[in-house]
C-alpha cells in the first residue's frame, strides 16, 4: 500500500524510515517531509494543517494508511478529515487529541478516571494564581493549557519563581495563546519516563519504554526544550512497571475517552514518573513522542506498517511489540541558543563519516548544493545502539564527533545514569 507520512522533523524521519522497511509498503510520501526524507521517499509539500488538501492528496494517490506525526496536525482535525472521506488514519480525532491540546483537559480527566496524578489548579487570570501561590508560599509546576512545542512546561524552585514563571507565560506570552489558560501543578519527586502505546480504541499495545532530556543543558539546567535527547531501554521500568502503567494509567484513560464518544486511536503517549507513591501521570501527548520515537523505533522487531494498519483499524487484538535487546541512545545536536533565538544557514560537515549503522534522523536541516546546512533549532538526532547501554552511548557520542557545524550543542549526560545499571530487554 502507499503510505503517508504527516510531519517534517526528525521523528518522522524516523517514521519513514521505518516503513521503508515494512514489506507492505509501497511507496512512502511525506507531508511536508524533510531534505532527508526527500532521499529516500517522496516530499508532497504539504502542511500538516492542511486537512483539505491531504485528504485530497490521499484520495488522489491511494493512500492505505496515513501516519499522524505532529500535534499540529491532530489539533486542525486531519484524522476527522480523512476518517469521513473512509481514509484508514493512525492517529486521534481532535476531541480525542484534546488530551494534550489542553492540559486542563487532561488533568479533568485524569481525575475522573482515577489516574494517579500530582494535584492540580487551573487559572485563567495571571492574578488569581499569583494570589493562589502566594497563599501556598511554594514552588509549582507552571504549565500553559495549549499546545507550546514542548516549551509551556516551566518548573519552579520556590514560590517567587513560580511567580515569575506565571508572569513568563501569561503576561509575557512567550507561548503566545497556548497560555491564556494555565495549570498549576503540584511538584513530585521521582525518576520520568516516556511509555508510548498503540490504541485502537479499545485495546493497548505498549512500546518499549524510553527516557528524554528536557532541558537545555548537562545535569537538567535550562530552559525546557522539545527534547536534547534520550535512550532505551530504562533498567528502572521493567515489564512490572510497563503493566502497571498500563492498567493505572493508559486504560482508565482509553477507556473514559471511549465512554465520551471520543475513541482514541493512534499513539499515545504518556509522561510518567516514577516516585515513592508508584507511578504518577504528568502529562499525555497524542503522537509520538520526539526524541522518544528515534530511540524507540531502531529497537522495534515487528513490522510497524502493520501494527499501525491494525491500531488503525480497530484490529490490535492478538497484536505484540517484539524488541531488540540491544541499548539504543539519541543524541539532539542543536543550534546555539535553541530553544531561545538562533541562526541558521552553516554548512553541516561530517556527515559521510558517520558509521554505517549509526542512524541519523534529520530535522531543522536543508539541502544546497554543497550538502546540508541547519535550518532550525534541533537540527540532528543521531541514535546509536550497543548489546549494552555504555556501548550504545559511547558509539553515539563518538560519532556525535564527526559532525560539525557552526554553533553545534548537545548535552553529553546523555543515558549517564544508566551506564552502571543493568539493561532490562
């Protein structure tokens, strides 16, 4: 069958990569896709927002399947686009897509499904929830309510930050509307990770789990980014732990958005953490997760056209993830200032160097004549797999050397904490 794949950055690389690879698929289109993705599958052009013209598009090219790659595209409605023109699509309709286009939302219900979450307060008015924190004389998590590209997450140290992270979103609107509305979270200790599901409504299917880096730079300083990185598998959530989250938190969750008429299918995804009281909710995205999905697929045995085509369906039962044993760790090379202001435009070198089965999954990067040049704030994933985490991270970050460009960051703590710890498959 021909295959969309909807979204430009490096998990939809990732993505189209991966499908390359399904003998199912015939030919892979990407919308709008990348200069990689270009390479190896065929660019349309086409604006995830664009619902009119990719359920054009689909119909004009049969289509078997569409693949929803960014939030953007949830939120505008693509999957009810092509859903009502009987176009077969993984990925959530936007009621449904509600749980990450409002984090108030989700909190709601959460809390109606008896989710374990921190607890919460939701304000509109910058001045009643300044009046609440200082009432409370302590820090909180800041969140906007709308969709931030992963920079609406502000964390406190103490009550007056937390002021100040109020003002930063609210009045300053440095995520413009997506913080009209905010949700004040109650801070919890503990380790995050990332558990991706595929859901067909009703039945869920697990991913390996996955940890990311939020923050800027080494040992979690700076500002909250969309991701620097990260690695699986995570030796601190075992299997236990992945049905644990599956039965507290993913089903309660499938199950309520069900009961509203809102089916959920596609893949979702939920940040966890891990803390002396078990596993908690902190949020839930309705796509993949990026990084997570670079680190994630490369381990996937199964034939991910296949399994989409089923969750898509409606047809997951009986289905089964099958992973590699081998360590896998992403690592983001940014341009300098990201995810605050930068320049782009610098030529990329070095990329012909790269090992051959180390993966490089494009993202703000463009071609001209001479190669690639950087051409956004995360410019490269590079992933990397070892029989072990400290092989996995140490051919990353080696062949992390091998590329240059002018203003190149990274953080070099990636999956540090894991290197003295067992694996677990």
């Amino acid at each position: 069958m021909n295959v969309l794949i909807v979204g430009g950055g490096a998990r939809e690389h990732a993505l189209t990569w991966k499908a390359l690879q399904s003998p199912l698929t015939d030919t892979v289109f990407c919308a709008p896709g990348n200069a990689a993705t270009g390479a190896i599958a065929i660019n349309t052009g086409l604006q995830p927002t664009d619902a009119e013209n990719i359920a054009r598009f689909v119909n004009e090219r049969d289509v078997g399947l569409t693949v929803i790659g960014p939030e953007v595209a949830v939120a505008a409605g693509l999957a009810d686009r092509l859903t009502a023109a009987g176009r077969l699509v993984f990925g959530p309709t936007q009621a449904a897509g509600r749980i990450e286009s409002s984090k108030a939302f989700a909190k709601s219900l959460m809390e109606r499904a008896g989710v374990p979450t921190p607890a919460y307060r939701v304000f509109s008015d910058p001045g009643s929830a300044k009046d609440f924190v200082r009432g409370e004389r302590r820090a909180f998590v800041v969140k906007a309510d709308g969709l931030a590209k992963g920079k609406g997450t502000l964390v406190a140290r103490d009550a007056e930050e937390t002021l100040e992270c109020i003002d930063t979103l609210m009045l300053r609107r440095t995520v413009g509307a997506a913080a009209d509305r905010i949700v004040l979270e109650e801070k919890i200790a503990g380790r995050e990770v990332s558990l991706m599901a595929f859901v067909d409504g009703e039945r869920i299917l697990p991913l390996a789990p996955a940890c990311d880096y939020k923050r800027a730079f080494d040992g979690d300083k700076g500002p909250n980014t969309g991701g620097m990185g990260g690695y699986s598998p995570v030796s601190f959530f075992g299997p236990d732990a992945v049905e644990k989250a599956v039965t507290t938190v993913l089903t309660p969750i499938v199950d309520g958005l069900r009961d509203a008429g809102t089916p959920y299918r596609g893949c979702l995804y939920a940040g966890l953490m891990l803390g002396p009281g078990g596993i908690q909710a902190l949020e839930f995205n309705a796509r993949f997760g990026d990084p997570e999905a670079q680190v994630v697929l490369p381990r996937l045995e199964n034939d991910l056209i296949a399994l989409l085509e089923a969750a898509a369906g409606g047809e997951l039962a009986g289905a089964s993830g099958s992973w590699t044993a081998r360590s896998s760790v992403g690592v983001v090379l940014a341009s300098r200032g990201y995810p605050g202001t930068y320049t782009t435009g610098f030529p990329i070198e070095g990329l012909g160097t790269i090992e051959r089965d180390v993966l490089v999954f494009h993202a703000g990067a463009a071609a001209d004549p001479s190669g690639y040049v950087t051409a956004g704030g995360r410019v490269l994933t590079l992933v990397a797999l070892g029989d072990s985490m400290a092989e996995a991270r140490e051919r990353a970050y080696r062949n992390v050397e091998r590329i240059r460009f002018q203003g190149m960051t990274y953080r070099n703590d990636l999956a540090e904490r894991e290197v003295e710890a067992p694996a677990l498959p």
